[in-house]
C-alpha cells in the first residue's frame, strides 16, 4: 500500500469523512486521525487543514472509498472502527459510512458486525491499539 497513493488517499479521506458524520470533531477524533495520516505519509499540516475545513467543505464528496485490494478494505474498517469509538460514541450517520464501505468493497455485513462486536468486547482494544495499516506497511 506504501506504493499506491490512491489507496493512501482513500484510507486518508474516508477516515476524514468518518469523523465528520456526527458534525462533531472531538480532540480525540482529531489526535487518531493524525497519528492515521502520519503512517500513510500524509503532511501533518494537510491533514489539519482538511480537519479544520472539513464540515464546511462542499466538494469533499461522499462516496465511500473503495480499495485495491480487499485487506486494505479490511484493515481501513478496523481502524475506521477504532477511530469511529475513540469518542466511545458510535452514531447511526458512521455506522452507516461504516457500512456503505464495507459493502463497496465486497465485505458482508456480518464481517463487519464481527468486527466491531470483537473490538466493543476486548478490554484492551481501548488501549492504544497498533493500526491495522502499520501490519500491513510492516508486511511491505
């Protein structure tokens, strides 16, 4: 994934569109979309600036992203799940984002489900998990 920049920039601008879904950017929606954007290479002041504009930002689009390949699909939803609870709130508008991306690249709505029935039940998912998307640039 190192090598490919759109799906860098679909993994950067869909977990951007997730924190956006409630209308509320909370400091640690913010934190964990940058240390996210930092691992797939994107300029730290980039990313604030698109955090900073991105409510008002009419031309961000809206289509969920859809990968190369299907881990990255994968991998993206975990951390998507991850970030969509840092704030320990997952509303209806991310849980749908969540969904309509899983769908788009192929995953059915039961993996998701496992997915974030796996991440609400480990005790330690709330502790500073490793990114999905570090495994994989570790795999390259």
């Amino acid at each position: 994934m190192t090598n490919n920049y759109l799906d860098r920039s679909n993994y950067a601008k869909g977990l951007l569109l997730l924190i956006g879904k409630d209308k509320k950017i909370t400091n640690a929606e913010r934190k964990s979309l940058h240390n996210m954007a930092k691992t797939l290479d994107f300029n730290e002041r980039f990313i604030e600036n698109a955090i900073d504009e991105l409510l008002e930002n009419k031309y961000l689009g809206n289509e969920p992203p859809v990968f190369s390949q299907k881990h990255y699909a994968e991998a993206f939803l975990q951390d998507a799940i991850q970030l969509a609870l840092v704030d320990s709130d997952l509303s209806t508008e991310e849980f749908d984002w969540l969904h309509s991306i899983a769908a788009a690249n192929g995953l059915s709505d039961e993996w998701l489900k496992n997915k974030l029935a796996d991440y609400l039940t480990n005790k330690d998912a709330h502790k500073a998990p490793a990114l999905q998307i570090e495994k994989i640039f570790d795999a390259v």
